[in-house]
C-alpha cells in the first residue's frame, strides 16, 4: 500500500479528473446563495441589494445544456470573464466522463519534448465547494481525503459492476444531496 505522503505527492491527473467529474456528478449541494451587497444587475435583470440569489449547481451548464443567454444580456466584466473556465459540450454533458477535465501540455525535459495529460481545474464550470471568497473553507481538506480513500480503495479493491436496478445517482436533497442507495460489488486484491 502506499503511504499518503506518497499518494500526496505523485502527480496522478485521471485520479484528480475521477475525483473532481465525481463532485460535478454528485453535485453535493443542490444550491448555493449569495446576498447581494448592492444593487446589481443579473441578466438584465434589477436585483436589489440584501437580495439572495441562488445558484442550482446540478441543472443547466451542469448536468444538462445551458440554456441560451443573450450576450447583449450580460454585463461588460461578466464577458470578459467567461474565458475563465471552459465549457461542457452539450453532446455528453450527463455522461460521467473524467476525461473531460484533462487537457494536453508540451513539456520540454533535458532538449525532450514530450506530450503529458495534465488535470484542468478549469476545464469547465463548476459550484460543488463553492466559490470565491465565501467558497467551502474545507475544499483542500476534502480533496486531499477523497485523493487518499479513492487510491487506498482502489489499491486494495476491484470494484465490479452491479446490475442497472441497483445502479443509480438517485438522491435525496436535505441541506446536502445524499445518495438514495450507495451499493457496490467489490472484490479483495490479494498480493
């Protein structure tokens, strides 16, 4: 088994794409808010200040197309922030797909170039911890323990698959998104 600073400490880009396509999944909380601390704009729209807006983290853009917003709508800093993060193609958007968070880099090594896949953060939207300044103080925390169980779980299990009436993303939403049922079919790794 690997010692967690070893699972800390190795660059593993699938694991990271696997862990964070696994939260845009999931979508651990089904909403986030925000208060308005001014009057502002969204979408054309007058949002008076001390107004709570929320934000669903697991329909359109998400799990779902977007659905089409008028760039006349959007205000001026919103345009020139929408380069910050990519986005899903609509084709396999509901598809559980890790892949989707890995992009190609050139890397030079002593005069060698070579092609790597690197884990984007970016790759496209997502809210599951949060965001900015008010975003989950927890995040770094969570992803390191999901980096160690899914490594030491995958390290000592062969998970094998369960038939389509038992496997479901099925939730239950309280203040957090709950799985209805969580069952796997696992078999020991014997060295």
């Amino acid at each position: 088994m690997p010692s967690v600073q070893e699972v800390l400490r190795t660059n593993i880009p699938y694991l990271d794409a696997m862990i964070e396509e696994t939260f845009r999944y999931s979508h651990i909380v089904p909403f986030t808010t925000r208060e308005t601390i001014v009057d502002t704009q969204l979408l054309g729209h007058r949002i008076p200040r001390g107004t709570q807006v929320l934000f669903v983290t697991s329909d359109e853009s998400f799990l779902k197309p977007a659905f089409p917003i008028s760039q006349a709508q959007r205000l001026l800093w919103a345009n020139g922030r929408k380069s910050d993060y990519g986005e899903w193609a609509p084709s396999d958007i509901a598809d559980f797909k890790p892949e989707r968070w890995l992009r190609k880099e050139q890397i030079v090594v002593d005069g060698v170039t070579t092609e790597m896949e690197v884990f984007d953060q970016k790759a496209g939207p997502c809210l599951h911890l949060g965001a900015g300044p008010r975003g989950c103080f927890g995040r770094r925390l969570v992803y390191l323990e999901m980096r160690i169980a899914v490594t030491l779980l995958l390290w000592r299990f062969e998970f094998l698959e369960v038939g389509p009436e038992l496997n479901s993303f099925d939730a239950i939403d309280t203040s957090t998104e709950e799985p209805k049922d969580c069952i796997v079919k696992i078999r020991e790794i014997i060295d």
